[in-house]
C-alpha cells in the first residue's frame, strides 16, 4: 500500500481522464500530486490550487526528467489525440506522442519510480478483426498479428512494448490499459477533437435550443461500438495499477451499440426526435469493436458496469450547461 504523502504524477493531468484521475486521488486522501499538461492550467478541464500543476511539453526529455524526480508512481496519460475525426487526419501529430512516453520511461527508470501506468487504446487491434458491426468483442490476444488504427494506434502499440521491455529489461513494474471509447462530463465536446458520445450531445442540444430539428451523424449509423463511462475508467485503472497483471488488459463497458442506437438514446434524454443525415464521407473508423472482459474479470475480479444510459444522461447534462452558459 501507497503512503499517502508518498508523490504521484499525473502525466496529461490537464486532460480529460487525467482531471479525473487527480480529482479521484485527492478524495482518496492523497496529498502529494504533482499534475503536468503541456496546457496552461486555466485550459485545463479539472485543476485544483493543492496540486503540484506543472506546464510542460513532456515531448522534451528535460522535462519529463524534471517531473519524475522523487515519484512513486506515474500515470502516464498525456498524448496529443481526439475522436476519429482528429486521429484520421492528424496522424503524424499522434506518432510524436511515442517521444512522451519513451522520455517518461526513461526518466522513469533513472529515478526507480515504483509503478508506471500507461494509457494504450482499443486502436490497437486488428482492423481485419473489426469489419462488422456484428464483431466478436475484442480479447487482449488480437492485438496480434499487428494491424492497428494507422498513426495513433500504431503509436499505441508501440508504447506497450516499450513498457514491456522496460519491465523486461530494467525491472520497472509497469501496467498497461487498453482503454475502449471513453465518455463523460469535464471533457472534450466541441471543437474538433470530441469523441462520438460528446459530438452527438452537442449536436442533440444544438437541435434542441435551435429549434432545427435534424442531426447530421457519421457514416451510415449502423458502425458498433461500446463506450466506457469515466467512472469506470478511473476505477479500473487503479485497480490496475495496484495489481499484479503485468499483460495489456482490456478497460471498457462490453455495452454494444449501434451508433444509431447512440442517437436514440440522446434524443430520449433530450425529448426530442431528429431527422437524420447520414454522411457517408464524414471519418468512421472500424465498423465496429467492443471490448472483451473475460481477462479483467478472471484478473481483477471486476468490470465497467455503468450502464450507457446512466452515464450518457450525466455527459448530457454537463454539455447542457456548458452551451447554456455560452449563451448567457
């Protein structure tokens, strides 16, 4: 067990996942949090005043050397990423994130940090695995042989072997998650770099408040996925953190749904019906993944469990009020 004075360094700490994480740690009790973003801290979606808030671009080795010092553990979250609409046409800009965590390694290594977290993507699966929307959900095994999402999934999965040989070679105790879709309030929703859940809130909402009622959606509606509520994320993170699963496991709701299914679901929290429009050139990614729990339930002896329907209510609200208040 952790001393709670004991430094924790929340790498991407200005990020989505990563202001949950260091909210989820200060209500544990944990004084010492060092939070690093290469965002200036009022850009950043959660920060409090009692955490060590750092700016920094960790691409550049100074800097991650600068942030490891004295750690005990570190939660690699930062990368430069967004939805498919982001991943499919910045595809360099997502490869330069391997520098964060080779840099984060090896400062990782020189300090004897404890335990090191690296946050991995469903994008790495095979494509061939993820043609149908009726696709068998995806056990940690299929990662192999390689043939991940071009650019950031690529970078995935190359971040994963690094963590591994660095186990390997330098005995640095390191885990991996392979986060599936994941949703929730305090997060990207506009802009450009929204993932599905959030993208389809503000166009419900925009509806809603314009009075025009149609949504435009990405590809035919009929692509699968699930979608993993942050809550769970979180959860299973830490408890990944702290265990003794040394492979890549799977961190994501096994909830399948259609697209289409997504819409639905938004417009019942919203009251409203939409016309659609289906944009067949839009990005859409693999036509359809989910995310496989056998290994996380046989090794944690636990899995996301938060229904969609729950954690898409709670996103939606959030999002509600952040346009609102845009238009007060």
């Amino acid at each position: 067990m952790m001393n709670k004075n004991d430094l924790i360094v929340v790498a991407g700490g200005g990020g989505f996942i990563g202001g949950h994480l260091v909210a989820r740690l200060r209500q544990l009790g944990h004084s010492h949090i060092r939070a690093v973003d290469c965002k200036p801290v009022g850009e950043w979606y959660q920060s409090f005043a009692d955490v060590d808030n750092q700016q920094l671009d960790l691409q550049e080795k100074d800097a991650c050397m600068t942030v490891a010092k004295d750690a005990t553990e570190i939660y690699m979250l930062a990368a430069d990423m967004g939805g498919m609409g982001f991943i499919e046409n910045n595809r360099a800009l997502c490869m330069l994130s391997s520098l964060i965590n080779t840099h984060m390694l090896m400062a990782a290594k020189t300090y004897g940090v404890s335990r090191y977290f690296y946050s991995s993507s469903a994008c790495v699966y095979a494509a061939d695995k993820q043609t149908s929307p009726e696709v068998v959900a995806l056990k940690e095994s299929d990662a192999y042989p390689a043939m991940p999402e071009d650019g950031y999934g690529w970078e995935k999965l190359f971040g994963e072997r690094m963590c591994r040989h660095f186990s390997e070679d330098f005995g640095l105790m390191t885990r991996v998650a392979r986060y599936h879709n994941v949703y929730g309030p305090n997060g990207t929703w506009d802009g450009g770099r929204e993932k599905a859940p959030a993208a389809i809130c503000r166009k419900v909402i925009a509806a809603k408040l314009s009075g025009q009622h149609q949504i435009e959606i990405w590809g035919d509606g009929q692509q699968t996925r699930s979608f993993t509520y942050i809550d769970d994320c979180i959860k299973g993170t830490m408890l990944l953190m702290h265990s003794a699963v040394e492979e890549p496991i799977n961190i994501g709701s096994s909830q399948l749904v259609t697209i289409n299914q997504l819409v639905d679901i938004v417009e019942n929290i919203a009251g409203i019906k939409l016309r659609r429009n289906y944009n067949l050139s839009a990005p859409k990614g693999v036509r359809g993944r989910n995310s496989d729990n056998t290994l996380i339930q046989q090794r944690l002896a636990w899995q996301p469990d938060t229904r969609l329907e729950d954690g898409m209510e709670r996103t939606y609200r959030w999002i509600y009020e952040q346009m609102t208040d845009q238009l007060s």
